[in-house]
C-alpha cells in the first residue's frame, strides 16, 4: 500500500493589508517532508509507503498570492503521477487565494481531476476552519483537532491517518455529512476548556464512539476571513453507505445543541476597551499579567505592528515594570540592530500602515537582541530576530517578522527574562498553554484592527445574509 502525505497550512486574514507570498511559507520538499508528520511512523509500522509531497506552512496573515497558491499545490500535483492508494493531507481550511478563493476547495478539485474519485482522500483541519458544502464532494474522511488553544495536532493527524488505511483495506465508499450552521463565532469567545466548547467536544467524541460513525467534527470557522464559507459547521463521516442517515441525524442533533447554546460563547477572560485594559493593568498587583492586543493578533493573521497599546503605556506614570513582545517593524529593527546592546537608543517605531500603527518616538537605551521564534511546528526554530528598547520602565521588543510570543521559548530566546515583568503585552487573544499556566490574570484589550473581537462591527462584504455574529 501507498500513501501520498502533505500539508499545505494557512489562515488567511482578509482584513490584513499585506498579501502572503511564497516566501513567507516553511516549505520543504522531498524526504525531508517525512519528518514533519506524526502519523509518519504509525504507516511505516503498519508496513505502508509513505510518499512525500511537500510540507509548506505560513504564518496567518493576508490573502495568498495565486502564484505563491499554484506553486505549492502544482508541487502537490506533480507527484501524483505514480501509483497510489489513498492521498492524506493537513491543511487548515481558511485559505484565500487571490482570483480562486478556498485554497483547500480548489486543491482537492484539482487533485481529483488527476486521480478521479476511486483513491480515497483524507483531511486533517483546523477548527478554525471555513468550509462549503462542495468540499465533501472530493473527499472522503476529515477530522479537526479537539484542543482550542490546539496541542493535539498530533494525535489527530494519527487519526485521519489511521481511519484512511482502514478505508483502503475494507473498500467501503464513503461520502460525508456536511451541515452549515447560520453562526460566525469570535474566536476568543470559544476556547476548549470552557463551556459551551468544552460540551461540544465530548459529543463528538461520544458520536465517534457510535457503531457506524467514523468520525466527528465541529468546525468554529475563522472570523477575521470575509468569504461565502465563513462561518460554523459540522462533517460527520459515517462508516458506509448504510450509516449516512444516522450521520445526518446526528449532525442534526449537534447543530441543535450549538444552535440552543449559541449566546453561551462568550470571553473567558477579562474584556476591557484600551484604556481601561491599561489602567486595570497596572493597578492589579499580581504578576506577571497578560494583556492582549486582541485586534492585532498575529495568530489569527494580524499585521502585528498595532502601537496604540505602546502610546497609553508610555503615556502613563508607573512604577510597573512593562513588556511589549513584541511590534513588527523591519526597518525600525534594522536600526537597532546595527547598535550594541547597552548603547542608547532613538527609533520611529510604527510602519503607519493604517491608524493603528502611528509612528512613534521612543529612546532609552538597547536592551537585548535575540531569536524570534515560529508558531505551529515550528515553535522552537528560528523564524526572525527580535531587538528590545527600554524607555523608561517600558520594554519593547521590536521584531523583524510578525511572530507571536506564544510560549515560554520566545521570551528565552529573545533575551527576555520572563519574570522581570509585572504586566506583558502580547500580539494575540486567548493564551496559549505555556503562558496561560504561569499567567495571574489575563485581559483582553479591545483593540481596533484586523482581529477585532467585535465582529459584528467588521465591514464584511461577501458573508452570506442570515448569518448571526457572536
């Protein structure tokens, strides 16, 4: 038995200015792709060949170029022109690509025109995934991740794996149950440790637990992508044929679940408009606290260069020790980064992109230079570098690329002592793991940008109507 694997990962942010090209992709080719997949090894032991394709993942952030999009997926394509049993993919399922729309759609129609409809595909996607209906025309088997924030990507990737080899060895045709729901949910208002999320997830476990049911999905959609797809929905993957009623009953059952709890989506954590955030901050006296510059997340495809947090702490008299990790600007960057640490320092920091990213002045004197570090897979790897000025008790890391600091490895690395500080800024919305277990309190400020966790006060312009923002 042969398997073709890839991935071709990105969450497009249509409300980013900046388009994403080629290079803003890991990309890897070859056997070196092999490494890169947890279900690598579970194939290889159950005796499969496992065929490479590639591995090309990017960063949230704007529309994909169409040349960027049709290189990755013409690299995909050329590799089909060998004998294969079953082709497993990991992708996100929020891909924009100029001229074309869905990446993922427009993938698999384009594999399918290669290799018909007898080999069977399997999908490994994000829950933050927007999806059409025509989607499970093409494939066959499709399961999201369980964890917001994810860290099970692993474990699913094993599955969608696993259920494919079965599909190949028992020959049974399988087509998926599709059900869209009216519901654009913030993404900061559904995290999977919490209610209603938390209860959603363990009825999709207990579907998958139901003889004749292969496999459940809820997918949250991503709200910050103005597309027909954006929005909610549910993939049930019955066993066969036979059991396609039952999935359709019970993607029924659950869209009614979601739909009767709909207004229990809500933040986790504090809320407050941008001055308040700033003020609440440095009046707690627990440490370290979080606050996120929620409109400007860079996880969620945000530019990452937002200064308006910058301006009111720098604005504000405080014995507070502050961090700001860190604002993306390349040339401000390049300034700092030809100066030693310890010298002082004068910068124009803010890329003036929109109203948000005001240049401002800060002086002080170099504080550290060290590693920026990546997002997905790539947490530990070196992705840019990243320079940090102190201005008065006001640190600020100034970055070279539009990473978030999302674990503890990126303050390390950075030269960042994590522990120094009573109140950290960060360039995301709800805590990842790492810092969620060492955070006091966390606050999300209400910031404008291209993540604005209010929604419905977004301009978009090709979401459906009837749709209901959460």
């Amino acid at each position: 038995m042969k398997i073709l694997v890839g991935c071709l990962y990105h969450e497009t942010n249509t409300f980013n200015p900046f388009p994403t090209n080629r290079e803003d992709f890991v990309f890897v080719e070859g056997e070196q792709v092999l490494g890169r997949f947890a279900c690598t090894s579970l194939l290889q032991e159950k005796g499969i060949e496992v065929v490479p394709s590639i591995y090309a993942t990017g960063l949230s952030s704007g529309i994909v170029k169409k040349e960027a999009y049709e290189f990755f997926r013409n690299k995909i394509i050329a590799c089909l022109n060998q004998q294969i049993d079953g082709i497993w993919l990991h992708l996100h399922g929020s891909m924009i690509v100029e001229e074309i729309g869905s990446g993922e759609l427009d993938l698999v129609k384009e594999i399918r025109k290669h290799i018909g409809y007898d080999i069977p595909i399997s999908l490994t996607l994000d829950p933050h995934a927007n999806l059409s209906a025509e989607l499970a025309n093409h494939i066959n088997i499709v399961r999201s991740y369980r964890t917001v924030p994810h860290v099970d990507q692993n474990e699913t990737e094993c599955i969608t794996a696993d259920l494919l080899t079965t599909y190949i060895e028992t020959a049974h045709a399988i087509r998926p149950v599709f059900i869209p729901l009216p519901l654009v949910i913030c993404g900061e208002k559904a995290l999977g440790n919490q209610f209603p999320l938390k209860e959603i997830f363990g009825k999709l476990r207990d579907m998958e637990g139901m003889e004749g049911i292969l496999s459940a999905s809820f997918f949250l959609g991503h709200a910050w992508s103005d597309s027909e797809n954006t929005g909610a929905s549910i993939f049930i993957v019955p066993e066969s044929e036979d059991f396609e009623e039952l999935a359709y009953h019970a993607g029924v059952a659950l869209m009614n679940y979601v739909h009767e709890h709909r207004d229990s989506f809500t933040f986790s954590s504090l809320a407050l408009e941008p001055e308040e955030a700033v003020e609440r901050s440095l009046a707690e006296q627990m440490k370290p606290l979080f606050v996120s510059d929620s409109g400007d997340n860079t996880t969620a495809g945000a530019p990452g260069g937002n200064t308006k947090l910058l301006q009111l702490y720098l604005s504000k008299e405080s014995d507070k020790k502050v961090l700001i990790a860190a604002i993306y600007d390349g040339e401000a960057f390049d300034e700092l980064n030809r100066h030693e640490v310890g010298q002082q320092v004068s910068v124009k920091l803010g890329r003036g992109y929109d109203k948000h990213s005001e240049a401002i002045q800060i002086c002080g004197f170099l504080k550290a230079k060290g590693d920026l570090l990546g997002y997905l897979n790539a947490t530990d790897s070196k992705t840019g570098e990243v320079c940090t000025v102190s201005d008065g008790n006001v640190d600020i890391a100034i970055a070279n690329s539009g990473e978030s600091f999302i674990t503890l490895g990126h303050f390390s690395r950075a030269g960042l002592d994590l522990e120094a500080y009573d109140v950290i800024v960060i360039k995301q919305g709800y805590l990842f793991h790492e810092l969620a277990e060492v955070s006091r309190q966390h606050i999300l400020a209400l910031t404008p940008g291209a993540t604005y966790l209010k929604i419905g006060d977004l301009e978009y312009r090709h979401i459906p109507n009837g749709k209901q923002f959460i």
